[in-house]
C-alpha cells in the first residue's frame, strides 16, 4: 500500500475530543472483530491440543484423536457433499423461477416465502426430520433397496426408522437451500437484459436464452453459492444429531441403512453433556477440526464472490 | 456581517494530483461572484476548497493562502469546522434532511451542534431564516412536516434558510439552480440579489445568462488541456467579462463557441 | 419474398418460413390441463392411502407429460423447453413443500399443549403431564437479550468504521472479507468457543448463561456489521456534506444525521439478527446446558433455553414418553411464533419507518 492512503497531516487540522472519541471507538469495534476471530482460534487451540495429544486411555472412546476423528470428518464431508448435490439444482431452479418464469410482481412475494425457510429454527428442523420426514421416507428407502440395491448408496439394508444419513441429507438440503437460492437470484436478476434480448432476438426459447446468457454469466457466482451452502451444511449441528441414527466409528457408503456415521458437529451436540476431563478436549479439537474446514471453505467461496465485483452480496 | 476572500496562489491537490493551479482572485464583501467555464476545470473544487469541504474527500490538500478579512482560513489553529460555520454552503441538489422536518431543518446547524435554545429564540430564527429564503409564506402553516415532502425548487429555498441561520459570512453555491425549472430558478435568483445586501456570495453556474443576470463579478476557469490543472483565466466586472474580455478563450466559451 | 401473411392452415403453405410462424402448438389449455390431471392423480393416490412421498413423485411423472405430448406435437426444441419449464416449477414446489409441511406439522402438533399453564410452569419437579416453559422462555429472552446489548454496539460501531472511517484501506478490507468469512462460523464452534474461553476463568464444567449470549455474539456480529454497513452505505452523501457546511463536526453528523437516516434500516438488520440467532441450539446446549428450575442470573450456572427446551424433550422424553414430545412441539411453535414475529416486526418496521421522500 503507497502512502497517499495514510491520513496526511493538514495543515490547520484541529481534531477535536469528539472526534476522536468517536473514530476511536469505531476503529476498536472493527479491530475488535478481528480479535474475535483470533479469538475463535486461538482458545479452540488451547483447549484443542490437549484432546489432540490426549492417551487413548485417558478418554471416553478410547481411541487417540485421529482414528477417533476420522469417521466424524468422514461423516461430515458426506452429508454435507449429498445435501450440495441435491440442493444445488433445485436452488438454481427456484431461483430461474423467481427471477425469470414467474411473474415479475410476484417474484419479490415467493422470495420472501423461501426466506422464510432460513427463518425456521434448526431444532424445528430437527423435530420435523425425526417426526415427519424420516417415517414417510422408509417406504422409499425399502424400494430403493429393492430396485437399486447393486449401488453402494443404496445397498441397505433399508433402515425400519428412516433416521438415515439421507434423511439428515435432505434436512441439510432444505436448510442451505434459502441461502443458495438468495444468492443465485441475485446473480440471475443482474443477468445484463441487453444479452438476454439478444438470445430471445435470435429466435431462443426461454431455455435456450438462459443457457445463453444467463448461466455463462452466472456460473462463478453459483458456484460461490454451492460453496457457501456447503460451509452452512458442514457446520449445521442440532438438525443431523436429532434425525440420525448414529453407530460410532462407522465409515460406510451406504445412505440409508441403520448403521451411518456422524458428523463433527452432531456428535459435539451428543456427547458433550456427559464429557469430562481429556474427552471435552477431544470435542473442542474436532470442532477445531471441523472450523478449520469450514473456514477453507468460506474463505474460498468468499473469494470466489469478491472477485466478481458486481455481486453485491446477500447475507 | 459579510467578509472579503482574498486568495492567493492556491493549488489544489488530490493526492499527487493537482487538480487546480495557481489562482489569485480577490472577492469583495457583499457583493455576488460566479465562477463559469467548462465542465471538470474545477471552479467546484475551488468553490469547496473556501470552506474547507473539499477536505471531505481523502488525500485532498491546498497549497497557498486564503484570506478572509486578513485571516488565514488554512492556518495551524483554524478549525475547519468553524471555518464551515462561517462559510455556508448551498449544494446542486436541494439535500434537506429526510428525518427532519422543515422547522428542525431550518435549526439544523444549530440542533446538531446540540445548541441550546429557548423556544422563542428557535422560532425567530426560524421565521427570520424562512422569510430570508423567500419560503416563509409558503410554509408557515406546515413547519412540522418533513421537509423532503416540499417541491425542489421549495427544497432548495429551505436548504438556503438553514444555510443562513446560522448567520455566516459568506455563502457559498454551487450550481444551486442546475436541478430547478426556469420558475423556481428565477425565484432564487431574486433571493440572491436581496441576501446581497448581507452577505458575501459566491456562485458556481452553468448557465452564462444567470451569471449574468445575478453576478457583479464572474471568474472565467478553464482547462489548460486534458489531464492538466484548471486555471483561473480571467476575471472582472461582469459587464466587462461578458461584453468585453480580455481573454481569446473566454470569449470563445461565452459565445458559446466551446466547452 | 412475397409471403402473404393471411391466416392459414398450419403446413400447408409454400414455404418453410410458414411452417416456422404457423408451426403447430399444443392447445392455449394443454399446460393447464397436464397440471390439473397430475394434481388429481396425486390427490387421489395420497386419499388413498399411498405415502405423501410417492404421491408426489406421481404428480411429478404425470406432469411430464407435458414436454412428452410437446415432442410429439411441437418438435424438439419447444419440448425442451416446456420440460424446463416443468423442472424449474417443480422445484419451487419442492422448495414449498417443506416450509409447508414444517409449518403445518408444527402448528397441528404444538397447538394442543399451548395453554396458561404451559407458558407460566417451569418444569421443575415435574414427572409426565404438566409443567411448562416459562424456565426456558426466562433463559432464551435473557441470553439473546444479552447477546443483542454486547453485539449491537460492536456490530454498529464497526459499519460505522467501515463505512465512515475506513475510507478502503487495507484494515478495513481485512474486516470486511473476515466478516463475510465469519458468518459461515457453525455454531457449535461459537459454543465451543464460549465454552474455552469460560474454561479458563471459571474451570471444567462451566455452564453459564453470559456463556450462550457471548457465543450467540459471535454468530450475530458479522450479520449485524454486514447489514448495518448496507444501511450506511444507503445514506446519500449529500446529506453528510450538507452536514459538514453547516459547521457539524465529523461524529455529530454521524451521529445526528447518517444513523437517523438510517434507522429503520438498521433496526430491521438488528431484528432479523436476533431471529437468526434466537433459534440457535448447539452453543447453548453446549455452554448455556439445560435445566428444569427457573433461573434469572445470566452469570451462575445452567439456564433453559426453548430450542434447547425443546430438543432435550424429544432426545430424552422419560416415561411415558408423550407429554414430553408434546411439549417439545409446543416449544418449536412457541420458538417458530417469536421468530416469524420478529421476522413480522423486522418487514414492519422496515416498511413504515423508513423516511419518505429519500432518492
């Protein structure tokens, strides 16, 4: 950075009380904010470390910290990857209906209406995965199982609950749906119009005109969007601890068995309660674990939206 | 009440660049001065840097002295807050605040600098300001409504009354009729000519025939070319500018021949 | 070319170009009536008892038949795009059908135990029927009012920074993009953060209510900088400058003129990040853990919370098991109601209280 963006001396600058008392306190709450951070990290550390060196002995488990995590990463990265695979079309899809195939005056309204999902507590989510979604899913997975039973996702057998790892995915699904959604919108509706008549011009049906002009244009930002969804779905706790059944320590592919691993987040929420001693910090490093993905993650995807800067950013 | 401008090799930068060159124009006290010329040769720029709000802007500085009655508006104990509460500004576009009404409007210099007052006082000013601004017919009967809810030509005459309530030296303008239709225009110039009489105004205008319809000098500004420094070309009686110049390149712009 | 333009048959003229301009079409009624023809079919296989999951399927299959009769009818292209049509329209559905039946789910369930008692029994002592939620609706009011008095000022003043202060710099840029970054946080890292941090002044096992406020802080700092930064940054920067003309000092024209203006704005960001956040269970469970007694003092010891109320009800319901998976449901309507309201107020607020008359 050159010196002509450090504040120059003027001359007959007075600067007065208020002033500075103002612009001091504004300063510190930004600086603030990057102590928090820190912060995050830093006392994650702390606490984290010992977990990380802690004797299989000496914890709940009885395994040391790698083996003991690596079905919780596995798990994590699962849900959150099948969750991303099924939201992301259907974002993309609510967000072409809103922005383009339905009416411009109502657009704003079935915004508003998606919105309102990301309104909706998680532990209500939880509630309704265990309660609603999980029993009306069982019939599915038991034909899954009979009919595409030779793929290893749905190898079975079919689990009686439906508290599968599929179910969680599509609770986890429903949730980042809002956010990728808000942000596919914007980017669709910021589709430059000139290119847009250009392909209705050159005789394109609606479809053709959005795979000529709008997704070309769209592509990075949805993109960021999948990303972001995936930071959200990654770290998205109360949701995957309620509907799932979990076995520890299982690392399998199949996604609608009774046997399905857990994730970081959800077996923090689990396990906490009772943890004592070595054990909570054997928690407190898997959430370090599990904000050091997360972190990538955003960093990455935020990267992806500054970089294009006429995305303004929602949320 | 009403001070002379003396400025005297003003250079204007920001950052690194300089944006205005070199200018030495005397102002008397009480009496209308506009700046003309061509778009970006930076008569704003000058205009804003005789009450310091030009600092507004980041890496904005001046080389070279301002007087105003003999005193150094640049100099090391001037507080350039103080400096705007003797030099008004009138803006290109009415800006009244929306969260006020017309009567807070009015007060504003003084109800955001938490002044305290007696209600009768307030109310003086109030009248004294709006009956200046030529708005007090207007408004009287509705002081407590929100002063974005007037037309723009009324918006501006308020942004005039809060300008001079806080009875300023000098009032400063900068394109204040560019956003009006010709009534409303014909309407402030006529205020301009009775708040002659106390105080010292500065115009930035457009328009050649309201400088000079309202002015008794004008300063002619021009581009020494693209990417240069504007220039203060020449400046004089406005009957003398417009009929006579001594310049080849005012003449040009005042026949509408460039710019 | 001497195409006459007068109506005809399709196919039968001369020319290809009128075989493009007359093609052939499906009826102005044949989207609307696929439509209604899946939607019966899957409303009579749902009456008749195949499970709500199939018989969406079946109305989406049906309404495939849409691009199928297009193909036939209209050709290739035409047919693509009415089953792009149909896709995009389903997955709105789809989107819908959650919200739907999460509301309808909570609302059916959680409105049989909202009563008197429910609201103003803590469950303190209390086997099987009976009790309430009042300890929990204590704590969730008190943690996320904690929460709001430590995160609005920081949140404010660092929009403020970065808006009116920071003029781009290269600190001001670092706090931007770490916001953005910030907000992906999960929150059971922020309870795991609050947790770590206790630990060290208060020792193994701290459970506190200040606890859960500081980690909901987290999570609602970076929502509260972002929209207030867009808030600011709405404020027409004539207004600053008419400020500065009148003689206003820098923070007074903050102050007095730019957070007025953006007031209502402001206060719908604030609203809508209190409903984010009220809804949060995994740092509470974490720091702020759960109990059946009353408890008024953020700094000792454990205090209820509704989400986490609610999902300790339906993880351990005890014997029998109904009344508590009850009264989890009517936690999650209590819970969904505030939220909604806020969400209500935040739109309001947003609506009436922005000043009129602003370009």
């Amino acid at each position: 950075m050159t010196s002509t963006l450090a504040p120059r001396r003027k001359r007959g600058t007075v600067v007065r009380a208020g002033d500075r008392i103002f612009s001091g306190l504004s300063t510190s709450a930004g600086i603030l904010i990057l102590l928090v951070l820190a912060g995050v990290a830093a006392f994650l550390t702390i606490e984290g470390v010992p977990g990380i060196l802690a004797n299989p002995d000496e914890v709940k488990s009885g395994q040391s910290f790698w083996p003991y995590v690596w079905p919780l990463v596995y798990g994590t990265l699962i849900a959150a990857t099948v969750a991303l695979i099924i939201a992301t079309p259907v974002a993309v899809g609510v967000a072409l209906f809103i922005s383009h195939y339905s009416p411009r005056k109502l657009g704003q309204i079935l915004g508003y209406l998606v919105d309102l999902l990301a309104a909706v507590p998680s532990v209500v989510y939880g509630l309704w995965g265990i309660q609603f979604l999980a029993p009306n899913m069982v019939p599915v997975y038991t034909w899954l199982e009979d009919n595409l039973g030779f793929v290893p996702f749905f190898a079975g057998p079919a689990s009686a609950t439906g508290r599968t790892i599929m179910t969680a995915c599509i609770v986890l699904a429903v949730m980042i749906l809002p956010i990728m959604t808000a942000i596919c919108r914007e980017i669709f509706l910021q589709t430059p119009r000139l290119h847009e008549e250009a392909a209705l011009a050159l005789g394109a049906t609606r479809w053709e005109m959005a795979r000529l002009a709008i997704f070309p244009y769209a592509r990075s930002g949805i993109v960021s969007a999948a990303m972001l969804g995936l930071g959200r779905a990654l770290g998205e706790t109360l949701a995957v601890a309620m509907v799932l059944s979990v076995t520890a320590g299982t690392v399998t592919a199949n996604l609608i068995s009774s046997t399905n691993p857990s994730t970081i987040a959800a077996n923090i929420a689990l396990s906490f309660g009772e943890a004592s001693g070595k054990t909570v910090n054997v928690l407190i490093a898997s959430g370090l674990v599990l904000f050091v993905i997360t972190f990538l993650v955003n960093f990455a995807a935020r990267s992806v939206v500054d970089r294009r800067k006429e995305f303004s950013g929602a949320n | 009440m009403a001070k002379s401008i003396d400025v005297s090799d003003l250079n204007i930068y920001y950052g690194d660049f300089l944006a205005v060159e070199d200018v030495t124009i005397p102002i008397a006290a009480k009496s209308v001065t506009a700046f003309i010329g061509p778009s970006g040769c930076g008569k704003s720029t000058f205009l804003r840097s005789l009450n310091r709000m030009h600092e507004v802007i980041r890496g904005a500085r001046v080389e070279g002295k301002v007087l105003i009655d003999g005193q150094d508006l640049y100099g090391a104990d001037m507080d350039p807050v103080n400096v705007r509460r003797m030099i008004g500004m009138v803006f290109q576009r009415p800006n009244p605040f929306p969260t006020m009404s017309i009567y807070d409007n009015v007060l504003a210099g003084q109800k955001l600098n938490s002044k305290r007052m007696k209600k009768s006082e307030s109310d003086d000013i109030v009248e004294r300001s709006l009956r200046s601004a030529g708005l007090w017919a207007e408004v009287k009967d509705r002081l407590d409504r929100p002063g974005s809810g007037l037309s723009g030509g009324q918006q501006q005459r308020l942004c005039i009354a809060r300008a001079i309530s806080v009875e300023p030296e000098i009032l400063l303008m900068d394109e204040p009729c560019s956003a009006l239709d010709p009534i409303s225009t014909s309407v402030i110039e006529d205020l301009i000519h009775e708040l002659k009489s106390q105080y010292t105004i500065v115009i930035v205008t457009h328009n050649m025939q309201q400088a000079a319809r309202v002015s008794d000098e004008t300063a002619f500004f021009n581009l020494s070319g693209v990417g240069k420094p504007g220039r203060l070309i020449e400046v004089g009686r406005t009957e003398t500018i417009f009929s006579n110049p001594t310049d080849p390149a005012t003449e040009a712009y005042i026949q509408g021949r460039f710019g | 070319m001497t195409t006459t333009l007068s109506p005809q048959t399709p196919g039968s003229g001369p020319l290809d170009v009128q075989q493009e301009l007359y093609g052939a079409q499906l009826p102005s009624w044949g989207s609307k009536a696929v439509v209604g023809l899946a939607l019966v079919v899957g409303a009579a296989l749902y009456l008749t008892g195949t499970n709500l999951v199939l018989a969406a399927l079946a109305v989406w299959v049906v309404s495939l038949g849409l691009p199928v009769w297009s193909v036939v009818v209209e050709g290739r292209r035409k047919a693509t795009d009415r089953l792009v049509t149909v896709l995009v329209t389903s997955a709105f559905a789809l989107a819908m059908f959650p919200l739907v039946s999460i509301l309808y789910t909570v609302i059916s369930k959680g409105t049989k135990v909202l009563s008197a008692e429910f609201f103003t029994y803590s469950m303190r002592n209390v086997v099987g029927e009976g009790g309430g939620i009042y300890q929990a609706l204590v704590g969730t009011l008190l943690i996320t009012g904690a929460a709001a008095v430590i995160s609005i000022p920081i949140g404010i003043f660092a929009a403020i920074y970065l808006v009116e202060y920071a003029d781009g710099n290269r600190l001001s840029r670092w706090i931007r993009f770490l916001v953005d970054v910030m907000t992906g946080i999960p929150s059971i890292v922020a309870g795991l953060f609050a947790y770590a941090l206790f630990v060290v002044f208060f020792g193994e096992g701290v459970r506190m209510g200040i606890g859960g406020s500081v980690a909901l802080s987290v999570l609602m700092i970076p929502v509260l900088v972002r929209s207030t930064e867009e808030m600011l940054k709405l404020v027409p920067n004539e207004l600053r400058e008419a400020s500065y003309a009148l003689g206003v000092p820098k923070w007074r024209t903050v102050a007095k003129v730019v957070l007025p203006t953006a007031l209502a704005g402001i206060v719908t960001g604030i609203t809508l990040a209190i409903a984010r956040v009220i809804g949060e269970t995994a740092p509470l469970l974490i720091i702020a853990g759960a109990t059946d007694s009353v408890n008024f003092n953020l700094f000792d010891g454990r205090m209820a919370t509704l989400p986490v109320f609610a999902y300790q009800s339906i993880r351990s319901p005890g014997i029998p098991p109904e009344f508590s998976i009850d009264r989890a449901w009517g936690a999650a309507l209590t819970l969904l109601l505030i939220v909604m309201l806020l969400n209500l107020i935040a739109r309001l607020v947003s609506y009436f209280f922005s000043p009129k008359g602003e370009r």
